[in-house]
C-alpha cells in the first residue's frame, strides 16, 4: 500500500493582488513532498471551496494580505461546513493583527494562521503533525 | 474501512456526489481498495470517448481546456477533466496549476476538474489516469477530457488512454521541430496551431501540412489542422467539430475498438510488469544469498541462466 500524499489547495482570494506569499508558500510545501494544487489570484470563497472538494484536499491555505481577513476565514468555513466538508482543514496567512488571529483561531474560523516571517520549519511541521496521524487512521 | 463503507461511497458517486467521486480517485490514486474500487466503475462505464490535449508548457492546452468546456456547457453536457503535471523527482511534490486558467467553470457543479501528479513512476501514472477518467464518467461526467505537458515517454504513454489525441503547437517557437523530436507527431489525430493572434500561425500551419504531405497520404485520417486564439476567441467552435468528427470517424471505422484493445493488452502488461518485478527482487535475492554465482558478473548469461531456472526447471 501506498503512503497517501498530502494535497493542499493553496488559493487568493479577493481583488488582493499580492501574490508573492501564496507562490513562497505554493514551493514551500511542494519541496516538503506534498502535492500544491495553486488555483491563482481572484478566488471566490465558493470557487476555493468547490475546488477544494473536487480535489480532494486535507488542507485549504489561503494567503490575505488585503486586510479582508475577517470575512474571508469565516465564509470559507461556512461553506465548507453547508458542503459536509468540515474535514477539510483551514489555515492561512498574510499581514493579519495579532488580535484578528487570536479571534478567528477561538471562534473556529480557522485552524491556523502564519504572519510575515513565518518559516517554513514552523508552517510544514505544522501541517505534517495535524495531518500524518489522521492520514494513518484511514489506511 | 469496511467494504460495505466503501461500497457506500461507490454508490454516492454513481449518483452524482462530487465529494464521494473525489474521494474515489483519490483512494485509487494512493492505491487503497483500487482493484475493488475500480471492478464496481468499470462495470458502469467504459462508453465515453476521451479527449487528450497535449503539448508543450504554456502552449495553452488549459486554457483551450476551458474554452472547449464552455462549448460543451452551452450544450448542456457535464464535463469531466483530468490535468497531470510532473511531479519532482527528488521530493515527489508538486505544483498542479492547471487550475488558473480554468477559473471559469470554478463553480459550476457540472464541471470537475481534477489535478494529478505524476508521483514520479513511470506506467503507473497512466494506469491512474485512466481509472481516474472512468470514476469520472461513472459520476455522470459524460466529456472526458485529458491535459498532459506533451514532453516525454510518459506523458506520450499517458495520452494513449485517449480516443482523439489534440497536439497544441503555438506559432514561432520552433515547436514543431521540438514535436516532432519527442515523437507527438505520430500520435496526434488533430493539430492546434494556439496563439494564431500572434505572427506566424499561418506558416507553422503550412509546415505541418508539408511534414503530413511527406507522410503520404495513404492514412485513412489525416489530422486536420486548426487555428485558435483563446484571446480573440477564434478558431475554438472549429476546433470543437474536428474533435466530433474524429470521435465519428474512430466509432465507424472500427478504429475506436482497435485502439481499446491495445490499450487493454497494454494495461495487463503493466499489471503484469508490477508482478514480475516484485518477483525478479525475491529471485535475485535468493540468489545473491544462496550462491556465489553473483561473483561472475556477464549479466546476459546471469539473465539467462535465472529466467531458465524460474520458468523452464521443474
Ligand atoms: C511586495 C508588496 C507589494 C507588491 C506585491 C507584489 C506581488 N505580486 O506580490 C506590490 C508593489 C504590487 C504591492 C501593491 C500594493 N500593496 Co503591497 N505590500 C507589499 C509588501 C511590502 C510585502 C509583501 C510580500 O510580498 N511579502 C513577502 C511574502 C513572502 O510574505 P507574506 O505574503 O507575508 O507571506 C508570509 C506570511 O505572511 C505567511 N503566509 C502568507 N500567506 C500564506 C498562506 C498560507 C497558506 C500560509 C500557511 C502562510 C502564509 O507565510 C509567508 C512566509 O513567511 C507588504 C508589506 C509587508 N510587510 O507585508 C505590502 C502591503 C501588503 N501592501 C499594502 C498595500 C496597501 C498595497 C496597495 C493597495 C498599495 C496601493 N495603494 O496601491 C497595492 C495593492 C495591490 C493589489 N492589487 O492588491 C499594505 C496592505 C495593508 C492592509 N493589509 O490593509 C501592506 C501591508 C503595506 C502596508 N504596511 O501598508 N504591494
Ligand atoms: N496570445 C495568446 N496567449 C494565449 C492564448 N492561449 C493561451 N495563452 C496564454 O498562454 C499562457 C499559458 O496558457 P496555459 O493555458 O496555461 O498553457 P498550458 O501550459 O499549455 O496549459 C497563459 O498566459 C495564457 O493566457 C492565445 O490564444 N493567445
Ligand atoms: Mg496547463
């Protein structure tokens, strides 16, 4: 039997046109073996949550650095929830206040978020010690 | 997971729910209960001709991706689509960014776009890819089409699960001469001259007429071959009734069942590939373990020697 890869729908939504993270992140996480579907800039949340179903993702990381966080993180998770794929986890990035990071996390917005900085040491590890135990389980 | 559960989901996914057909593939994908996966879809499915778009990198095989989904759509058919980009040799990660040209159909239900990677074994990639083709029919996806950079051996390997193989060539860029190094003329049934808004399509159309004429003319088919632009949108309509007209000419001539066939032959092949290597590996460590033979080291007698031993000996 075959390990199952991790596959991650890295995505931008809005108008925000910095991209420059989501593409730092997209090389990240390809060079830590997993499997980076990048879907570009100007995504609805509706467009990242159906591609993030077709795909078959564990993981949605979106990168906002347009300030629109707070409406961003939450919507995203309704979808997810109004689709039955809750399972799928959240995580983001961007130039979010401590304070918005604090509120979003607590409130189950989502499962983690990186700000400017962030190593891919900490980001990886982060993903590998959520997903490879819950990977294990369904093989 | 219990078969029942898995039959379950087998089930959600004949009826047309995107999460358990998502799902599906990727359990053949990572080859959990792929063989009890793939005899209950197999059993459904097998009708739907596949499209293959191949070519090289930035050629615009997405994007005519796209624009032929819109024409399907306006005809109110669900379109299935499976993109494969190469994955790194070294990590076996990958960036799939197929997607970013097909944003327009991201979120139409009747479209599913699925993005693979190659996961770096050669003939396993191709077996994966057809299967992923039939789970996608099996969930009522009636237009399959197939994206793969028209690179290599593989990618070649790959696009023999299609019925009508489209080559996307853009002018100016020497790309003919590249195509028909990496051996894609042979397997192409309709060229694309893409990106006809810039200068030169007209004159790489022209060359690869000439290379069909030094062909001969004796081939039942001979590939036509259509100028695009997805920016001006011109050329796509036409491109849409080379591919009908393919896919007719394959089910009259018997073509069509030909090309099954092989594929078929092919795919036992493989299936059998998987087995013998694993026992060549238990051979050959028998071997090392028992005996000094490994000492001398003419590799044609040793091959011999092994294979009488296994296949011919009591
Ligand atoms: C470079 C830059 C630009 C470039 C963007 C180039 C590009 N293609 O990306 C240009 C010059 C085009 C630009 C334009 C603008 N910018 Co600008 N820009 C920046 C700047 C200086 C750096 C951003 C960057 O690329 N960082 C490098 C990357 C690697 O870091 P990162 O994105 O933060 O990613 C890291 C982490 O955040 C995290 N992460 C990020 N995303 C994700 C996702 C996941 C899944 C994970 C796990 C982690 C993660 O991990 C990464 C690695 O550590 C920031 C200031 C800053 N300090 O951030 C302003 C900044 C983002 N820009 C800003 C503004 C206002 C603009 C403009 C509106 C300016 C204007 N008035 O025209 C325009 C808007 C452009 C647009 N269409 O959206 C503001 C945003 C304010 C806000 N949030 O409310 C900032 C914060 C500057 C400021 N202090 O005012 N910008
Ligand atoms: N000028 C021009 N550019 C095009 C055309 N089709 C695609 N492109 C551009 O070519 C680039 C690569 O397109 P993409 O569809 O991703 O190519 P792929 O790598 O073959 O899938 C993108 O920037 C497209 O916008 C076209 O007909 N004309
Ligand atoms: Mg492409």
């Amino acid at each position: 039997m075959n390990k199952t890869r991790i596959r991650v729908l890295v995505g931008k939504p809005g108008l925000d046109g910095h991209d420059r993270g989501a593409k730092v992140i997209a090389r990240m996480l390809r060079d830590a073996g997993m499997e980076v579907i990048y879907s570009g800039l100007h995504q609805t949340p509706e467009q990242i949550v159906e591609a993030a179903i077709q795909e078959d993702v564990d993981l949605i990381g979106v990168s906002v650095l347009s300030g629109a966080h707070m409406t961003i993180f939450p919507r995203i998770k309704e979808l997810l929830k109004e689709q039955n794929a809750e399972d799928i986890l959240l995580m983001g990035g961007g130039t979010i206040p401590e304070e918005d990071i604090v509120s979003l996390i607590e409130a189950g917005h989502a499962e983690a978020l990186f700000t400017p900085g962030a190593t891919s040491t900490e980001i990886v590890s982060w993903i590998k010690s959520k997903l490879e135990s819950s990977k294990e389980d369904v093989v | 997971m219990s078969k029942e559960v898995l039959d379950q989901w087998i089930a959600r996914s004949f009826e047309q729910d995107r999460r358990a057909t998502a799902k599906l593939i990727s359990w053949v994908e990572d080859d959990i209960e792929r063989a009890h996966i793939m005899r209950s879809v197999l059993k459904k499915t097998g009708q739907k001709m596949v499209v293959g778009i191949t070519g090289p990198p930035g050629a615009g095989k997405s994007s005519l991706v796209e624009a032929l989904t819109k024409l399907y759509r306006a005809r109110d058919e669900r379109v299935g689509i499976v993109a494969v980009d190469p994955s790194s040799p070294y990590t076996g990660g990958a960036i799939l960014g197929d997607r970013i040209r097909m944003q327009a159909h991201g979120t139409d239900r009747d479209v599913f776009i699925r993005s693979m990677g190659t996961r770096g074994h050669l003939g396993g990639v191709t077996r994966s890819t057809s299967d992923v083709l039939r789970i996608l029919e099996g969930g009522g996806y009636g237009r399959l089409l197939l994206e793969t950079v028209g690179v290599g051996q593989s990618e070649l390997e790959i696009m023999q699960m299609a019925d009508t193989v489209v080559v996307v060539l853009n002018p100016g860029t020497g790309d003919g001469i590249q195509a028909i190094k990496a051996g894609i003329m042979e397997v192409a049934d309709v060229f694309v001259v893409n990106k006809a808004d810039l200068p030169g399509a007209d004159r790489m159309k022209n060359d690869i007429e000439m290379m069909l004429n030094l062909n001969g003319d004796t081939r039942p088919w001979r590939p036509p071959v259509v100028l695009t632009s997805v920016i001006t949108e011109t050329g796509v309509e036409s491109l849409y009734e080379k591919i009908e007209a393919h896919q007719c000419y394959m089910l009259e001539s018997g073509q069509r069942d030909e090309r099954r066939k092989e594929r078929l032959r092919q795919e036992v092949w493989r299936h059998w590939e998987d087995k013998m290597r694993a026992l060549y590996e238990i051979v050959w460590e028998e071997a090392r373990e028992e005996r000094v033979i490994l000492h001398q080291d003419d590799p044609y007698q040793l091959a011999q020697m092994l294979w009488e031993e296994r296949f011919k000996g009591g």
